[in-house]
C-alpha cells in the first residue's frame, strides 16, 4: 500500500507553481494578483483542496522563488482540466529560492525535490511556520 504524503493533518499551505515561460507573468505582476484559476492534477491532492486553505505562488525560472500567498477560494472545479479557484496577492519583492534554501527547513521543501512536478504541490505545518516568518503579508 502506497503512503499518501499530503494528509490534512500534516498540510500547512498549498504551492500552486507558474512556469513564466508558459503562463503570463507580466498581467499579474501588473494587477499585483495571481490568476484567478490554476490548472491541477486529477488526484488525491487535489480532492485536498478546499476554501480557506493557504496557498503559496511559486513561480519557476531564472527569478524561482514565492511570489505571493493568498487562499484557495473554493472546491477544485472538475473538468476535461481540473482548476482551482484562488485569491493570490503578489508581493512587491519575491523571496527567492536561495533566501529560502538557507533556512534548514525549507532547504528540502517539495518545489526544490520535484519542480517538474504538477500542481499542487504543498508544504507541511513545519515549513509553513517557517514561511510565515518570511512573508511580506501577514498569514495564518
């Protein structure tokens, strides 16, 4: 039997991921908003989702790192695509990837183990606590 990684019990925040090279970033940055919508895998992360949670932005590239935090604002919307609905404001200034590898605990957080993996992806209690403590914006 296969042992799920992400419980409810051990999820601190949802990472939706933007590819810059296949997703406008510019608009976003722009509005100082992520899209509304984002595509998610068909599995049991995803039957995961609900509103309230947090979610972090993760955008990949030459700038990686989290670019904003907000909420997921609903049940994930079944389709030929999957999608979930969010609030996500941008910060002004992204915490890169290297101010977050130099926390220990964020060292191995899931984007750096598999950055080519679908959204969602999550980080735990631990790492959310961590993150907190970064974030531009206050979050619970």
């Amino acid at each position: 039997m296969h042992t799920r990684s992400v419980t409810l019990s051990k999820l601190g925040a949802w990472v939706i991921k933007c590819n810059p090279a296949k997703t406008d970033l510019t608009s976003m940055i722009a509005t100082g908003k992520a899209q509304q919508q984002w595509c998610v895998a068909t599995n049991y992360r995803t039957e995961l989702m609900a509103a309230g949670q947090p979610v972090l932005f993760w955008v990949s590239g030459a700038s990686r790192g989290l670019w904003g935090a907000g909420r997921i604002t609903g049940a994930p919307i079944r389709g030929a695509v999957w999608k979930v609905p969010t609030d996500i404001d941008l910060f002004a200034d992204p915490i890169d990837a290297s101010r977050l590898s130099a926390v220990p605990i964020l060292a191995s957080m899931e984007v750096f183990r598999s950055a080519q993996q679908s959204n969602p992806s999550w980080v735990s209690k631990r790492e959310w606590a961590a993150i907190r403590t970064l974030l531009p914006i206050e979050m619970t």
